[in-house]
C-alpha cells in the first residue's frame, strides 16, 4: 500500500484529509502535537507520530518509519498551520517568529525530511496549503499573510528544483471555511454570513479542500507541478 504523510492531521483540513486516504485505502502517517480527532479512528493503516513541525529531525525519524513500512511514499500534505489575529502594531517579534516558525519553515522542514525518499523513488507529490489572505491580506493578519505567501514562493521553487525528478509541488489556497482557525476568531453566525459574499453562495469545508489535495496527490495529476489552486468558491472575482 501506498503511505501519504500529512502534518496537522488532528484537526481541521488535515484531519479530513486522514480520513479521507484510509478510505481510499492509503495508509498514512499522520503528524500532529497532539493526537485530536484522530484518537476516534481504529485503522491499522493509520500511524501516528506526536511531532512539532519545528522538528526537524523527529520528522526524519518519522518518514524513516513510514518507509520501513511502505513500498512507495507517495506523497506528502503540509497542513500544520498556526494563525493568530493580532493588530499590526501590537505584532510582538515573538508572534512573528511563531507564525514563520511553524507555518513556513515547518513546510520547509516536512519536505526536507521527505525529499530524499521521493529522490531515491523518482516520485513523489508534495501539496502544501498557503490561504487566500497570501494575496489579499485580511485585517490583523500580517504574520500569517506572509507565511503563506512564502509558502507559495517555496511551492513554485521545489517544484522547479525537483521536476525533472519525477517529484511534484503544487499549493492549495482555501477561502474562508469551516474550520477551527476562522472559530477562533468569529461567532458561527458571523462564519456562516460570509458565504453570502462568495459567489457560489457558500463558505467552504474541509471536504471541499481535500478533494483537491487527493487530485493532487494522484497519477490524474501527474502533468500539473508548481500551481496554487484557489477552492474559494469563486471569493475575489469580481
């Protein structure tokens, strides 16, 4: 069976995304500080490693055990993310370095840690989530904003580097969805309203984002390299 590594799988996007690769019959090692939602799921095709993504070497450590158990590392998910609302001017050097730390430089490190496996296999897809607001800013979100927008920088700068591999690099930009990070910050009822602005008449779900990261992910995929694709349900066109 093939394994897919995702990061941040205790929650949210990532957690769905877990769930929806055992159902397809993937196994996957999962990545998260704490267990969360994944507790619930009984599946032997499920590994779960507690790592920090500022952790460099426990994710090598990690991807050694998938591979110690994998014919093929087939693919791997950065959706570990912090996001915290903070005005511009009360923006403390210690949140920005947080929000680089975890949101930029922990991508960086998960695909440090897989690279070598996807070099040595000649394939490999990594799809890592950047966000709407990389391009159009939100209010009291400047560290975020520009974690993700970097996040875009290093997708289309791996996916040159490494195409001729046979390895893959592609971003999935989420609108507003139903997730925890906008609950941190907004009421349901507020959440909910803003699909009124969207032009297909809705926010987003996780589902809606791993539909595209499992077309990523695959052999359907295997021409598209280097692209951020934008499941914002049409938010920004006009």
């Amino acid at each position: 069976m093939e394994t897919i590594i995702v990061t941040g799988a205790g929650s949210g996007i990532g957690f769905a995304l877990t769930e929806r690769l055992l159902a397809e019959n993937f196994c996957v090692s999962a990545w998260d500080t704490k267990e969360g939602a994944l507790q619930n799921i009984q599946n032997d095709a499920l590994t779960f490693h507690s790592l920090d993504v500022r952790d460099y070497n426990g994710m090598v450590d990690a991807v050694a055990d998938a591979a110690a158990g994998a014919q093929t590392i087939a693919g791997v998910a950065t959706c570990a993310a912090i996001y915290r609302a903070t005005p511009f001017l009360e923006l403390t050097l210690k949140d920005w370095e947080e929000h680089f730390s975890v949101n930029l430089k922990g991508t960086l490190f998960a695909c440090q840690a897989v690279l070598p496996r996807f070099l040595e296999q000649r394939s490999g897809s990594i799809v890592m989530f950047s966000s709407s607001i990389a391009r159009r800013g939100a209010l009291n979100s400047s560290a975020y904003a520009a974690t993700k927008g970097g996040v875009l920088g290093l997708m289309r700068a791996l996916a040159l580097d490494h195409a001729r591999a046979g390895i893959r690099a592609n971003a999935i930009s989420p609108g507003i969805a139903d997730t925890p990070m906008p609950r941190q910050v907004m009421s349901e009822t507020d959440l909910f309203e803003r699909g009124e602005d969207i032009p297909l008449g809705r926010i987003g779900t996780p589902v809606d984002m791993v539909e595209a990261a499992m077309f990523l992910l695959s052999k359907d995929a295997s021409f598209v390299t280097g692209q951020d694709i934008r499941v914002n349900g049409g938010a920004g066109l006009f």
